[in-house]
C-alpha cells in the first residue's frame, strides 16, 4: 500500500464514522495539517503519528512482512 491509498482508506474511514478532519485530528492528537496531508498521500508521517489516527478511527496496523 503506498501513500495515496493508506491517505485514501484513513479518509474513507472517517467518513465512515462521520466525522470531520478536526474531530479527527483531536482525537488522534495530531495537527489538522498532518492529518490532511497524511490523507492526500502528501505526508510521510512517523509511525507513532500513523498508530494515533489509526487508533481514532478503530483500526489496527498490520506490520506483518508480504512474502511472495
């Protein structure tokens, strides 16, 4: 998955659960900025940064390793 599509799916999401960059960004402790550039695949975020949003939104990252 690259930037654009996790940007996508994380905006997908929030729409989802109905709620706005701002409700979003506050639950996640983030800036309102780094949400929105992490959702138009603008941002290379730190992964504590990711975890947050992931977490606001109720979803889990999985880290595991793609094998062939």
């Amino acid at each position: 998955m690259d930037a654009a599509q996790l940007g996508a799916a994380l905006r997908t999401r929030r729409r989802e659960l109905d709620l706005t960059q701002s409700e979003t960004a506050d639950l996640a402790d983030v800036s309102i900025r780094v949400l929105s550039d992490l959702e138009n695949g603008r941002e290379t975020v730190r992964l504590d940064i990711l975890s947050a949003v992931a977490d606001a939104l109720g979803l889990s990252l999985n880290l595991g390793v793609q094998r062939p």
